[in-house]
C-alpha cells in the first residue's frame, strides 16, 4: 500500500513539472532542512555530500527547479558572521506551487493508500 502513494507522489511531482526522480528528492530534503526557519542554509556542497552527488550536480538541478518555479533563493542578513556567510549564496526555499501541487497529489490518495 505504501509503495502505491510513494509510486503516486514521485510519479505526480515528476510528470507535472517534468522533473527527475532525483530532482524530487532534492526538493524532499530542501523542504524537510526547512522545517526550523522556514528556509534551508546548507551550503551547495553541503547538499552535495547529503546528495551524494558532485557540486555541479547541486547547481545543474537548482538552475533547473528555479527556471520550474519549484525552487527559489532568499537574501537573509544575520549579525553572526558564518551564518552571513551561507546566505551570500543563497538560502533555498521550495515555492507555493510546490506545497499546492503537494497538496494536489495527496488528495488522489486513496484511504488505502495511507
């Protein structure tokens, strides 16, 4: 039954906006190191390593969810130093049309599904 809605949710993510199966996983670990601020300040190699993919990779698949609407970076100004220094290149944060598609996806859920 599981295996059926995670079927549903990478197939619907994927086919919507025509995205890679790795891309969506991105997108997954993006929104889930969002949860506490609202936004996610790994850096680029960070994501890599989580990835275990190379940099260029993170960089290739960020330029395409942006250009997508899926993805978008955001200008944080902070006073400690080393934090700055990550928002210099970008906080990233999955956009609205990505929670509503979500949302859409999950209500083709059936209670089966669950």
């Amino acid at each position: 039954m599981l295996e059926t809605a995670y079927s549903r949710f990478f197939y619907g993510l994927m086919k919507e906006f025509d995205i890679s199966t790795e891309e969506a996983v991105f997108l997954m670990m993006v929104k889930e190191l969002s949860k506490v601020k609202g936004y996610c300040f790994a850096s680029r190699r960070q994501l890599a390593i989580l990835m275990r993919v190379s940099p260029p990779t993170i960089y290739r698949w960020i330029k395409n969810l942006k250009r997508k609407g899926l993805l978008e970076s955001i200008d944080y100004s902070d006073s400690l130093s080393y934090i700055s220094y990550y928002m210099k290149t970008g906080c990233l944060k999955v956009t609205e049309e990505y929670d509503a598609a979500i949302e859409e996806i999950v209500k083709t859920y059936t209670k089966e599904d669950r």
